[in-house]
C-alpha cells in the first residue's frame, strides 16, 4: 500500500528584501528545508523555491502526511542471568526492563545465537508531519544567512525585513503556526501596485499560477530572470545594438522586480567622451540599467532599464530614468576631466598617505618595492627595465584620483586612460590596467610583456610581505587574497611562457624588505616557494591530472613553473607507454635500495668490476641512453628525452632478475650501487618516476 502524501506551501511575506541576498537566502532557506525533511525521515517528490522582493516561499509536491514507524528491537541478559533460583528477577533484568520503559512481566523471551534471552520489541508510532513542519520552517529561517537582523513595531523578533504575512497550507488545510508574530493562513498578496488585493489560495499546486495571473507577481525566481533577460536583449535590437548581459547585475535585476519591464533610455553624445568602463561602472552601480554597443563593441548612447510595473505611459518611465541617469553620468564626466589636469606623476606623492599594510608600510613603499623588483624580473626575462620600472612607479597612481574613488572596480583602467593622456609609453599604460590580472578564476592574462612582469611582481610582493610578518592565509581567511594571487602568477609565467625561477624572485623580493627594515626568518622563502607549488596541485587537480602524476615533478621542486607545466606534461605521456609500469617499479625499488644502503658514497662506475651479462649490459645501455638524451633535457624537452628512456627496460629488468646487488664483495656491491645511482639519475633529469609505482 504506497504512502498518503500531500502538497505542502510557505510564503513569508516580507518588506522589500535585500537584492543582493535574496538568491542567497532561497537558496539557503530550501537547504535548510531539505536538510530538515531529511532528519525527520520524510520523503517528498519534489522541492521548488521562489523567491521575488517581498516574498520567500518553499513549494514540496508529495511529502508524507507521517512519518514512519520506529521499530524497536532490544536484546537483554540471559534468561539464566535474569532470573535467580526461586524465579525473581535479578537486578540485572529488572535494570533492563527500566531501560526500555516496562515491567519485567512485559518482556519476551527469545533464542539468541543459542542463548535464550530476554528480548524487548516495541513499535513507536510516527509523528504527523503537519506537527512537525512548523519547527522546521522556523529552524530554517532561523539559520539564513543574514549578517543584520532588524526588528520592527513592539515585537522582539527579528528577521532581515519586517514580516507582513505567512502563508502555510498542507494539501488544502492551513497549518495553525505563529513566526514573527504574524498568524498563518492561506493568504498571500500579489504586486504593490498591480495585484494590490489579497490571494486566498485554495491549494500549494495553484500558487505559482495564481500569483502569476491574478497577482502580477512571476514568483519563479528563474523563470523571472529569463524574462528579464530577454525582455533586455530584446531593447536592444530596437536600436541596432548588443546588450551586455552582466551576471550578477541580471541577478540583482531579476530581485528587485516581480513583475519586470524593460525599456530603453537615451543619453547625450558627448557622454562618450568619457571612458567606457567609467560610464558603465555608473550605469551599473547607481541605476542598475544595462549597456548597449554596437556591433563594433562600441558604446552606444542607450541604456535599459527594467521596471517593476507595466505603466500606462512607458514615456514617462523613460524620462524619468533618463533624468536620473544625466546628472550621475554628469559626474563621471567631471571626475575624468578633474583627474586629467594632474598628471599620474605627480600623484606619487599622495600614495605616502595611504597605508597598504601596517608592517609593510605605505603604498608608496610598495610601488618602490614593486618597481625594484620589477627591474630585476625585467633583467631575469629580457624585457625593457625602464618600462617596468616606470609602469611599477605609476601603478597604482589612479587609486587617490576622483574616479576610482567613487568606482573602486576602476583602478588600474582609469590608470590606463590617464597614463596615455600624460604621453606614457602605450607598454607602461597598458601595463598599469594589466597588472591585476588574472582578476578571477578564468580570467585574461596581460598582453604585454611590461603587464606580466608588473603583474607578477605586484603579487609577489603583497606574498612575500604577508609571509615575512607571519600572515599566510590560513583555513577559509586569506584577506589578501593570496590563493588567488599565487595562481595568477603561475598562469602568467606558464601560460605566457615566462622562464622565471621563483626561489629567485622570492628571494629578491623578501630582500627589499629586509632593506625596508623587515626581520626575514632563514625559512620565509621556502613557506613561500612551497605555497606557490602547493597551488599547482589545485590547478592540475582540476584539470584531472593525477596524483602519482603531479608527485613525480613536486618532488624535484623545479624553481620555474615554466619548467614545471613542461615536466607535467612529459610525464603524462610517459604514463601512457607500456613500459612505464615496470620502470617507475624499478625506480621505487632502486630508491629503496640505495636508501638502506649503509655507507654508501656515490662513485664511478668501474666496469672491471662487472662480473655478470647482465650489468654490463645494464651500463652499456645507460651510457648510450644518457648520450642520446643529454641534449633532450638541456633543451628541455623532457616528453622526447622520457619516451627515449623507455628503451632501457629489457636491460633494468634483466639486472634485476639475475643480479644480486648487495654483494658480499664490498668492492662490487659499491659499483653495482653506483651504476644504480647513475640509473636514477638519469630519470631524475625528468622526474621521479618511482612516484607513479602503485605498491
């Protein structure tokens, strides 16, 4: 007989909720839900959120109408235990019968594994789920993530936003519940203007539907987006152009509508004389409307905007988004003309009342640490010293100037713009935009040569300094963003083929420091080296690399990640060839071997001192391998020198098969040890294969 099973819905109905937290909050209140459905032990068919400015809701299609009975089982003492010779319980069975909340009398006995004993079965009957739902809605709403929590009227209760009504219906009845000091019911209320009435609804099936049509409200948070998101597509083909879907600004659209409407403004021509990013920053962050380009990527004097309502004069709604927008597009202008009557230069100075770190001083210490090192790499990497230095000195110039101040995001861009207008070098402006990238996970790298090594020294800077005062990131706290950055710097110097040693660079950069007056401890370098290596492994994790794989070059510590990516993908394709089981085994045991060996010094091998086929044999081949391979691995191209090792196992595996290494000869068992060390040497010029052996 299948399960009885009804409809379950929750509304609150709320103030208008934050719109940047709002996805968040659905999303966490339905977790919660699940989690607690879960500890209950009731199952459901589906679970759907919804969620608009002023309402969270959870709709659960076939949840149990019980939960499932608790069938208890419980094994006692013996029965000869229980009892004493004139039949009286012993304190042993009358202890087990209060455990289980009866009297002896009431207990069975049964056989158990041959032993007859006193046996406890009981049948505890499940909770109705109606009961149990009103605590786990509270318990949900209770743990949203919600940094500040306001109250409202005489109430002590507290919530994101004041709570206007509350909605609860199992099938067709209303579950009798009290949050937030609002009784529930089955009434809900659809838009502010539009469907102003209340909703009595009958069931939770007809919720989405009714709110929809009767309510002007699309309750679906996902479905709301993709109106948005094609109404605003949509706007822009009436003026021949592409609108930018920004994500998370159709995101923060998409909470603050129920019922969205789109529409294009216009703004005046000779806003396009400023930058871009500047008049799009403005857009985006003052009256969260969308940008429009031309087919050229250009920008075009348009912007939609997306109501909350349908209005019966759509004009009116335009001008007035459009006489908002002027004065703030206004000022964009004003700070762009303000900021280029003072050249970057001369903005130096101003970075002296900036403090970047309180240990590491000011960031105008930094921008002379970063230029020094910055000429350093350039030396390192044959790029142009001047530009690097220049581009250093003047990076972060554009933080004290009128236009980053009101759009922080635009730091390094406005640095660009201004760089070009004082007549920089094009290398050291673009540099300035360049030197935070990669900004996110995926993200594009600097074009130029000045912006990676600028880039790169930026980062290892803020790296080296937070390790040098004993501020490494630790569990989900990484305030600088280290994590991010040491990746960064990774992808810029394998991606971009950059063949630079890091223990270099970090040492170089940990010694302007110490010239700044910085105590280095002797192993700041290497937390920091081993940091860096320990992002690799992330990143080749995430690209399905394996484990053995990534082990067999971490364990050389190649100090260029160049050198690094190179080694990787050598060793996946040795992996690949039928012999690299058997060697990488050879190699493990060679290791073990030479590891036990007492009073080993490595020596030349002496071949007099062969006595068997099959080591002479063994050392013809390494000789003859470690010519052919010699220039392989000085030109490192470590993938042909690994595949040309692979023609040594017919020779390992004889050795192994027919030689005893540790020899009573002291003399022989010396060389034969030594050939082996020459053996492992060789494979180590590419990695350490005995890694990739499975024991």
């Amino acid at each position: 007989m299948s399960k009885h099973s009804e409809d379950f819905l929750v509304e609150l109905g709320c103030a208008e909720l934050p719109p940047k937290a709002l996805k968040s909050l659905s999303e966490a209140f339905q977790s919660g839900v699940e989690a607690g459905l879960g500890k209950a032990g009731l199952s459901y068919q589906q679970i759907q959120s919804f969620a608009s400015p002023r309402r969270l809701a959870i709709l659960i299609s076939g949840l149990d109408v019980q939960q499932d009975d608790i069938h208890q089982e419980r094994w006692g003492p013996a029965v000869k235990a229980a009892f004493d010779n004139d039949g009286q319980p012993t304190p042993a069975a009358n202890g087990f019968a209060k455990s289980c909340g009866v009297s002896v009398d009431e207990l069975d006995r049964a056989d158990n594994k041959g032993v007859e004993k006193l046996f406890y079965k009981s049948v505890q009957p499940g909770s109705n789920t109606e009961a149990l739902l009103p605590d786990i809605i509270a318990s949900s709403l209770n743990k949203l993530p919600i940094p500040r929590k306001m109250r409202w009227g005489s109430t002590r209760d507290e919530f994101v936003r004041p709570v206007y009504w509350l909605v609860m219906l199992f099938g067709q009845q209303v579950i009798d519940a009290e949050l937030y000091g609002v009784r529930s019911g089955r009434t809900s209320w659809g838009h502010r203007f539009h469907g102003s009435q209340q909703l009595d609804i009958a069931t939770p099936a007809d919720y989405e539907r009714m709110l929809e049509t009767e309510g002007y409200v699309i309750a679906n948070y996902q479905r709301r987006k993709e109106v948005v998101s094609s109404q605003v597509e949509a706007q822009g083909k009436t003026v021949s152009g592409n609108v930018f879907m920004d994500s998370d600004l159709l995101d923060e659209v998409t909470s603050m509508v129920e019922w969205p409407v789109a529409l294009t403004g216009r703004f005046d021509d000779h806003f396009l004389n400023v930058p871009a990013e500047a008049l799009i920053s403005s857009m985006k962050s003052h009256q969260k409307t969308f940008y429009i380009t031309d087919n050229n990527g250009q920008l075009m004097p348009y912007f939609v905007a997306v109501a909350n309502l349908e209005s019966q004069d759509p004009a009116q709604v335009i001008a007035g988004n459009e006489r908002v927008i002027r004065p703030r597009l206004a000022d964009a202008a004003f700070f762009y003309e303000s900021d280029r009557k003072t050249p970057l230069s001369s903005r130096i100075e101003q970075l002296e009342k900036i403090v970047f770190q309180q240990q590491l001083g000011t960031v105008a210490d930094k921008s002379r640490r970063v230029a020094q090192l910055s000429v350093k790499l350039a030396e390192k990497l044959n790029a142009d010293r001047d530009n690097c230095e220049r581009a250093a000195l003047l990076a972060k110039c554009d933080l004290v100037t009128h236009m980053v101040a009101e759009f922080p995001e635009l730091q390094g861009i406005m640095g660009y713009y201004y760089a070009s207008h004082d007549g920089e070098a094009d290398e050291v402006a673009r540099a300035i935009n360049e030197q935070y990238l990669p900004r996110f996970s995926g993200d594009a790298l600097p074009d130029t040569l000045t912006g990676s090594i600028l880039a790169v020294a930026e980062k290892l800077d803020t790296m080296t300094g937070m390790f040098a005062i004993g501020q490494p990131p630790s569990g989900s706290k990484d305030p600088f963003a280290l994590r991010r950055s040491a990746l960064g710097i990774l992808r810029i110097l394998v991606e971009k083929n950059l063949d630079l040693d890091l223990n270099d660079a970090i040492n170089s950069s940990l010694a302007l420091y110490q010239q700044q007056g910085l105590k280095i401890t002797d192993d700041t370098a290497s937390q920091v080296f081993s940091f860096l290596l320990d992002r690799f492994r992330a990143w080749y994790q995430a690209e399905g690399v394996s484990s053995e794989v990534f082990q067999a070059v971490y364990l050389l510590q190649p100090g260029s990640p160049m050198d690094f990516a190179m080694r990787i993908e050598a060793v996946k394709r040795f992996v690949n060839l039928p012999e690299s089981e058997a060697l990488a085994a050879a190699n493990k045991r060679v290791s073990n071997i030479l590891q036990k060996a007492d009073a080993f010094e490595q020596s030349a091998v002496v071949t007099s001192l062969f006595e068997e086929e099959a080591e002479k044999a063994l050392w013809h081949r390494i000789c003859e391998v470690r010519e052919q391979t010699s220039a392989l691995f000085e030109n490192r191209n470590y993938t042909a020198a690994m595949e040309s090792l692979a023609v040594l196992r017919p020779e390992v595996d004889s050795f192994f098969d027919n030689v005893m290494v540790m020899a009573d000869n002291e003399q022989v068992r010396q060389n034969r040890l030594s050939m082996l060390s020459e053996l492992r040497s060789l494979f180590l010029r590419g990695a350490d294969i005995s890694s990739l052996h499975q024991s």
